[in-house]
C-alpha cells in the first residue's frame, strides 16, 4: 500500500474519504472534523481487536473440550497463518509493486529465532492450559504478562526500574492471589502452565520490541513478521508436539483416525476457521498500536479482560466468590495504575525531547 504526502496509506486515504462522505455538512466544516474521524478508526480499530481475541479465547475453550490436542492445534494455526501471510505479501508485491523481504539465514537465525521460540511457548501453554482451567482464571493469570513484560524490559534496557514498579507488582500478584484463593474451579497444573505461558510472554513482547524497532530489518509490517515467524514457531513446537501428543492424534476418530470422512472434514474446518482468526488477532494488535499507540493497545487490553471475565461468568458457567471478585478488582487496578505511569513517563519524555528541540 503506497503511501501519499502526509503518510497516509492509499488505503486510510480511502477510509477518510469514505467517512466525509457520510459524515453531516455541518461536521465536515468544523473544525473537530478530524478529531471525529481518528475517534471513529479508534473505535472501529478497537472493536475489531475485541471481536478477534475476545472470539478466540472462547473459541480456543469450546474447541478443546472435545479435540484435546491443542499443541497440534497451535501448530496447524502457525501454518495456515503462515500460508495467509505468503499470499498477502505476493498479492502486495503485484499490486502495490514492492519488494518483499526476505532476511539472510544467519540474520534469521540471531534476531528472530529467539522470538519465534518464546513465542510458540507462550501460545502453546496457554492454549494447553485450557484443558484445565476457566476461561476466568485463564483471563487474570494471563493478565500477569504485564509483570513479566515489565521485568524483561528492565533487564534489556528497554525500560529504567522505579520503587512505583514495585507497588504495581505487589498489586497485581496480591489481586491474583485473591482470585484464585479457594476457588473452586481452580486447577493447579492448568494454573502452572498459563503462569508459565505469561512469564515467556513478558520475554516475547520484550524480544519482539527490540525486533521491530531494528530498522534495518524491514519487519515493521505485521504481514512481513507473522511471515518471518511463523517457521522457527512450527519448528520448535513440533518435537514437544509429537512427544505429548503424537501417538493420541494419530489414532483419533476425528482426526487422522477418522473413520468418517464428514467428520475429519469438519475438524478441519473448525480449526481453519480458528486460524483465520488468529491471524486476524495479529493483525488487529499491529493496526491498533501503529495507528493509535501503545497506552491505547493496554487501556484496550484491559476492557477487554473485564468483558472476557463478564462474558465467561454469564455464560460459561465460570464461577466467582466475593473474595475473587475483589481480587480481580485488584490485580485489574494493578495494570491500570501500570497504564497511568507508563503514560506519564511518555508525556515526560515527550516534553524533555521538544525542550531539547528548542535549545537546538
């Protein structure tokens, strides 16, 4: 997608065009005008990445409770979202007439590899760990990342450490200790792996940072990094695959074993549309912090985990003491206490470089 003066893609320019189209004579002569449209592609960027990862946390729990292979699932949805990606940057080269990246062996090897590993773990526990644990406590644990990603970003020098850290780290483990407290729903190997898959999300999201700020790379398009790190995932999920379960996926009626052609058919097409909406996840995520910013993506995040605990305690069953409830309450205050900071440290930053401009 080529861009024009202002830097907007052919594609923005089209949306924009499309929304004063639409939009009241009166709002299109005023001059909020603009401020209306960035709050319309915020919100429709929001309600998009809502819609996709809301849907694939349900979709993941529904999916596993029958077809109890989720290592073999994951892997599948690396492949397809690396075929989607290969398509999508074949029909950019034709169309917007650009060369493609492709990152020499060595380069690969060094500076994507770790975070292809780190993040295949991450996916595949949490996805594993939902064999065993609500879709509730699978929510709060995973929202632990936050403690992890702050935690790697200090020990790579992304981010300087500070006594309020600390405060934030109290708040969301004490909330999650609350949370989890005599819950009866509460699963401890389940518990472990997601504890876990957050712990190597911290390291993803750390790793995945210094990636796309290398500009000599060329990654900065989401299309370009899911294509790059999809192989090195597949490859390094696959032998733990094959050892936990190889022999079980194999013999399955619905799956390899199938006995029923109707019935392999429509395995197949469930988890096509699973990594369908995985790549769109990915997707979403990029396009919302690239077109708003990262304090937008994390306040975003943390909507989304109240609507995904809402929906899990209306209707799926998820149950919750008072004691819990208030532990959520925590640990939620914990990442918004995070959020606040981390935007304030931006505002300061942001006002040290413009008073550096002027002395300039």
């Amino acid at each position: 997608m080529g861009k024009n003066t202002r830097g907007k893609t052919q594609l923005e320019v089209r949306v924009d065009s499309a929304l004063h189209s639409i939009a009241p004579p009166k709002l299109t002569r005023s001059s909020w005008c603009n401020t209306c449209l960035v709050a319309v592609k915020t919100v429709a960027l929001v309600l998009f990445f809502y819609s996709c990862s809301i849907s694939l946390t349900f979709y993941n729990k529904w999916l596993f409770q029958n077809f109890k292979f989720p290592l073999f699932v994951t892997i599948i949805h690396l492949a397809i979202k690396f075929v989607i990606a290969a398509v999508v940057r074949t029909c950019l080269g034709c169309v917007a007439k650009r060369n493609n990246i492709i990152l020499p062996w060595s380069v690969y090897m060094k500076r994507v590899a770790p975070t292809g590993f780190s993040s295949v773990l991450d996916i595949g526990l949490s996805n594993w760990s939902l064999l065993y644990i609500t879709v509730s406590l699978y929510t709060m644990s995973k929202s632990t990342a936050i403690i992890f990603i702050l935690v790697f970003a200090i020990l790579f020098g992304l981010q300087r450490a500070h006594f309020c850290q600390i405060i934030i780290v109290l708040f969301i483990a004490g909330g999650l200790f609350m949370f989890t407290y005599e819950s009866t729903q509460f699963n401890g190997e389940g518990f472990t792996l997601v504890i876990i898959a957050a712990v190597l999300s911290g390291l993803r999201w750390s790793l995945a940072q210094i990636l796309t700020q290398e500009e000599e790379l060329g990654l900065s398009n989401p299309v370009d990094l899911i294509y790059h790190l999809q192989p090195v995932m597949i490859l390094g999920l696959m032998p733990f695959a094959l050892f936990v379960e190889g022999l079980h996926i194999s013999s399955t009626k619905l799956f390899l074993g199938f006995e029923d052609i109707h019935v392999f058919l429509h395995t197949w097409l469930t988890i096509l549309f699973g990594a369908v909406l995985a790549f769109m996840l990915a997707m979403s995520e990029f396009l919302l912090l690239s077109r708003t910013s990262s304090l937008t993506l994390s306040i975003s995040g943390i909507f989304k985990e109240i609507c995904t605990l809402y929906i899990a305690s209306e209707y799926s069953n998820d149950k919750m003491s008072l004691l819990n409830f208030f532990g959520m309450l925590i640990c939620l205050s914990g990442i918004g206490l995070h959020v606040i900071l981390k935007t304030i440290a931006s505002k300061g930053r942001q006002v040290n470089n413009s008073q550096t401009k002027h002395s300039d």
